[in-house]
C-alpha cells in the first residue's frame, strides 16, 4: 500500500483507481439524455445564426460576382483604350461588352448570379447613403453605362452617370446588398442591409 491506494498481487499489478475509470460498463441512460439535451439547447441556438451566415454568405458572393465584372470593364476600358459597357439583364445576368471602333461591339465575358440570387430591390428598404436612387434594381439615369478610358462612367451620350446596382433574394432582408457607382471617378462602392441601415 502507497498513498492510499491498495494494491493487489495476482499475475500482475491492479490498482483500484485504474479499474474505476476503466471501467466497461458504459454510460447510464441518464448521462445519455444529459448530453442529448446539451446538443438539442446548441442546435436551437445555433441554427438560426447559422442560416443568417449562409444568406450573407451567398449574398457577399453575388456581390462579388457583380463588382469584379464591373472592376474588369473598368480596368480594360483604360488598358484598352476602348469603351466597355456594363449590361445587366434580369434576373441575374452581366455582360461585359467593348465598344469597337469606329462601330460593333464584343461580348468579352458573361456571367451570372448564383444561389437565387438578382437584381432586385428589397420592399421597405430605403435608398442607400449615395442617394442615387431605388427606383428599380439597376438604378441608373439609362442604361446601358459604359467604363471609359478616362477613368470614369457615363451614359449614351457621354455625360457622367451615378447609380446602383441592388441585389437580393425574396424575403431575405439581411441579403440585400447593393453597389453605388459614381461617374466622375468610376468609384465602386458595396452596402449590405444589417438590418437596421446600410452599412458599407
């Protein structure tokens, strides 16, 4: 005997400490329902944060989808030396379209929103900070807006053009997102609905 501990001498060394927490006998149903109901008080905790982290998910990705078409037009409009046009076509459609001289156009690339995502407005909620209006999904003065090698956005007639692109899906108010973009700089902004306001 050490410590406390009693010893007992058969073929080898067994100690009472050892066959306690060794033990096979298993679990008791009480231990059992313990922990199911732990799992069950996570899952109803976590379930809803986990679904509010897939609609913004989807809608970052359709976001991104739609400022890098925009980036492309407005990157190759100037390392080009051509105009580019930016054409959206509901519900979910881009394409990116070089002005060729001294007439025609080239589709250059063509892509779509993913995961139910569109153009659209989301009922109730306000303009963005930009302000540059909400009337419909593609919010422009006209469309279609074209990149130039400027380093600005504007109109069939060459005038600067602001407006907003809005995205979503039915019913999901915290996938609203939206991008403004302003003619004079070609600046590209993002917004996403937290719920309360735009936030970019």
């Amino acid at each position: 005997m050490s410590r406390g501990i009693s010893v007992a001498h058969q073929e080898g060394v067994t100690t009472n400490w050892r066959s306690r927490f060794l033990s096979t006998a298993g679990i008791s149903i009480v231990e059992m329902l313990v922990v199911a109901g732990i799992i069950a008080v996570l899952s109803t905790v976590a379930l809803p944060n986990f679904r509010a982290a897939i609609i913004g998910s989807r809608a970052d990705g359709a976001t991104t989808i739609t400022l890098n078409a925009m980036r492309v037009a407005r990157d190759r409009s100037i390392a080009e030396r051509r105009n580019f046009q930016v054409v959206f076509t509901l519900p979910n459609k881009i394409d990116v379209v070089r002005q060729e001289i001294p007439t025609g156009a080239t589709t250059v690339s063509t892509t779509y929103l993913e995961d139910g995502q569109k153009f659209m407005v989301t009922s109730g909620l306000p303009d963005t900070p930009d302000a540059f209006g909400n009337a419909s999904a593609i919010a422009f003065a006209s469309t279609p807006m074209a990149f130039t090698s400027e380093g600005t956005v504007v109109d069939t007639t060459g005038d600067p053009l602001n407006g907003t692109v809005f995205i979503g899906v039915p019913g999901q108010l915290t996938g609203a997102r939206a991008i403004t973009v302003l003619g004079a700089t070609a600046g590209l902004r993002t917004w996403r609905w937290d719920g309360r306001r735009w936030v970019d």
